[in-house]
C-alpha cells in the first residue's frame, strides 16, 4: 500500500481525470457515449496505479511497446483479472467511439460503468486513498437493476 502524501501528481491528475470521465459515462444520455467514457474511465485509473508503481527503466534495445493492461498486470499482478477485462473491452470502445451504434447493448454501457466505478475505487484503495463515493445510484434511472451485479474478481475475494 502507497502512502497518499508520497503519490506523484500526475496520479492524483490521472484520478481525478477518471473520475471526471465515469461521471460524463453517468450522465450520457447515448449508450456508445456511456460505454467509451467508461472504458476511458477505466484507462485512466489504470495509468493513475502505472504512475504511482511504475519504475522507468532503460532498456538495452528498443523493445515492442505494451499497452496500459499489459503493464498494469506486470506492475500489479492482483489487478491482473481486471486489466484482462478492460483489454476485452478496447475493440468495443473503439466500435462506440467510431459511433457504430450496434457496437454495444444498453446493458453492456451500464455494466461498464458499474465495473469501471469498482475498478477506480479497487485501485484508490490499492493506493492508500479513501475510495471515492461510489457513481452507482445515479445510475438507477437506467434500464439496469438497482442492485449492482459487479464481476468478482480475484483481488476482491482476496481483500474482502
């Protein structure tokens, strides 16, 4: 666990920002909009933990670059189940972002939103922060349940 006074700026930058995306993912009215600003959300959070773990290191030949999942599973293994989710997601956000209307369900939108809430609170805690209010009741007014079904994650079942 991190100590939040010793956290670079650019993780408090990267919170602040996702949670800034999970809110216009709360309030968009069209389902791609909800989904993409969650995933983005998600990414986010996921380069506020990389910020605050990452070690720079200068390799010794130019290596393929990894994308922000991968590099979360190798700097934060327990988070390992939740950047394989979010990875699963991309082609789909990149549907919605294209504005292919069929790329995602209602349903697929709010449940994103749900996980992507969960993950921003998983990896606030992960830092030493005081998780955020969770953005779920704002979400009841859709066409989801008012009871959340959230994915349980290894790192859940191992800090619960």
């Amino acid at each position: 666990m991190s100590h939040p006074q010793m956290l670079p700026a650019t993780t408090h930058s990267y919170l602040a920002r996702a949670a800034e995306s999970l809110s216009e993912a709360v309030s968009a009215t069209e389902v791609t909009t909800r989904y993409a600003c969650a995933h983005v959300a998600a990414l986010r959070t996921a380069a506020a933990l990389l910020a605050a773990r990452a070690r720079p290191t200068t390799p010794p030949r130019r290596r393929p670059q990894k994308n922000a999942w991968v590099l979360l599973a190798e700097i934060a293994p327990e988070l390992a189940e939740w950047a394989a989710f979010f990875s699963a997601g991309a082609a789909k956000r990149a549907a919605a972002e294209a504005g292919s209307s069929r790329a995602v369900t209602e349903r697929e939108a709010d449940d994103l939103v749900r996980d992507a809430d969960r993950f921003l609170a998983v990896v606030e805690q992960s830092l030493g922060l005081v998780p955020h209010s969770p953005t779920l009741p704002f979400l009841v007014g859709h066409t989801m349940p008012p009871v959340a079904r959230l994915p349980v994650h290894a790192a859940d079942r191992r800090a619960g």
